[in-house]
C-alpha cells in the first residue's frame, strides 16, 4: 500500500505481524480516509485509520 501525503489519525498498536481483516474507503474533505481493522498474534483487534491524498495498493 502507496499513501500520499497522509496523516495517521489512530493506531491502537503495531501493525507488524498482523492480519488484515476489514477496510472501509470514505472521500472526506477531498482526501481519503482509510479505516482498517486488524487482528495480532494475540487475536486482539486493532483499529488504524489514516487519511490521505491519494491511496494505491499492489500485489
């Protein structure tokens, strides 16, 4: 995932080594707000939310 001029607006925890469960896309305020929920080791969820000018994804 590519973001462009983006602003994390929360993070419960780290990201590395977790599973990526549900996303949610909105255009707020001309920019893009990402929702993501994820899921760790532990299987506690965590919520990371960014916003972003311009999001692109690869594979």
């Amino acid at each position: 995932m590519h973001l462009d001029n983006y602003e994390i607006i929360r993070q419960d925890s780290l990201l590395q080594n977790s599973l990526w469960v549900n996303d949610e896309i909105y255009k707020t305020n001309g920019k893009y707000e990402l929702h993501v929920m994820l899921r760790n080791k532990n299987n506690g969820l965590i919520e990371f939310i960014v916003s972003a000018e311009h999001i692109s994804f690869e594979h």
